[in-house]
C-alpha cells in the first residue's frame, strides 16, 4: 500500500496561483518539507526556529498568537490541528491574524485504515489510522467538522481492502479546506451529536464523514485541473 503522507504537488500550485509575491503568508508547524510561499513560521519546535526565517514559538493550543489582527493574507496550516488537543482555539486564533488561508487534516478515510501508518510486516500489533491523533476531520458544506477519535474505533468493522483500494487515489488521503474571512467549524459532541463511542449512532457518523470527504474530493479534483 502506498503511502501519500507529503504535500501533493498539485495542490500545492493550487495553492500557488492563489499567492502573489507581495503577500505575507505564514505557515503553522512546519514539517520537514515547508510551504514554499511561506514568509513567516511558528511552532513549539525549537530546532526548526533556528532553520527557518520568522519562526515564533508558540502553544497552539492555548496561545494567543503572538501577531496583530488580520496581519497575514494567507495562513497555511497542514496535518496541525488534528494534533491539538484544543483546535478550537487555535481556529479561531488563525482566523485572527489572517484574511485567508488553507487546511489540511487526514481524511476520515486514512484515519479508519489499518495500513494508514508504517509497520513492520511481521508486527503484531495494527492500529487504524494515525494513533497519535485527537480528532477526525473532514470538510462538509465547506465547514470543518471535528470528531473526537474514541479508542473505540478499533472495534469497528470495516472493508479494509475496499479502504486501501480508496486509498489507492492520494488525493483521498486528506481533508482539504481553504476558506476566506473566517473558518467555519463544528465540533461534534457526544450526547448531543451522537451517543457514546461504542454505538451505532458514533460508527454512523464516521462513515458520513467518509462519504463527505469523497465527495468533495471528486469536486476539489476538478478545481485541481481547470
């Protein structure tokens, strides 16, 4: 199974043609391949603050941003806020500090497959998705809507092969969101958007959430090629 854990080109001239040179663009957490029309970085790792320009540290989580109202005209933020244990805050901080900007989260696709992470062959042990994560996201009515990703999830039965087949496509890897003014969220809670994690009811949500991310990459992979 291939993995499609970088930044796809394709998108990333989307993103491209959206940018002129005069823009200040920041970027959320960098990865070992940063955004090439970032101008300004932060983050929580120091080592990075000494390899990129204009990187601030800051707890995205519970910091408030360390720059000035709609300061940024764009701000690019991937595979972050599924990491945070408060990305709420976080949102509402970017849409702060900047006029635009783009957000990528793994798919609810990704986050169900047994093979999204690298094992060793001969592991024993298999978890779906990327066991580290707090939250699956996908991209409906373009708002965000974040799931809390309950252990739970292990005993659900899946197609796994018919997963990897999706798979099989990198653009349905990810949740993609780019959004203009201000980011639109939900935060679906137990009790009132679904019942407790082992019921029926929490299952059903993923898969809608599966079926809204292949629905709007169908869509996204017509913008990708106009």
């Amino acid at each position: 199974m291939n993995k499609y854990w970088q930044p796809l080109k394709q998108i990333s001239d989307h993103l491209g043609n959206m940018i002129t040179k005069d823009m200040k663009v920041l970027e959320l957490g960098p990865s070992i391949i940063p955004f090439q029309y970032a101008t300004h970085y932060c983050g929580w790792n120091t080592d990075e603050s000494n390899k990129l320009p204009n990187y601030k540290i800051v707890d995205f989580s519970k910091d408030k941003f360390p720059y000035d109202d709609k300061e940024f005209d764009f701000t690019y933020a991937r595979h972050v806020l599924e990491d945070l244990y408060n990305p709420f805050h976080c949102m509402e901080e970017i849409s702060r500090i900047s006029k635009a900007g783009y957000i990528e989260c793994p798919s609810p696709i990704a986050e169900i497959c047994m093979n999204s992470e690298n094992y060793p062959e001969n592991s024993k042990i298999r978890w779906k998705g990327y066991n580290h994560h707090y939250y699956i996201v996908w991209n409906k009515d373009n708002k965000l809507n974040f799931l809390h990703k309950f252990p739970s999830v292990e005993i659900f039965d899946s197609n796994q092969k018919n997963l990897e087949k999706i798979l099989e496509h990198p653009l349905n890897w990810n949740t993609y969101y780019i959004w203009k003014d201000k980011i639109e969220y939900k935060h679906l809670q137990h009790s009132r958007d679904f019942e407790c994690p082992v019921a029926l009811s929490y299952s059903n949500l993923i898969e809608v959430g599966a079926q809204a991310a292949l629905d709007f990459n169908q869509q996204f992979q017509k913008d990708l090629i106009k």
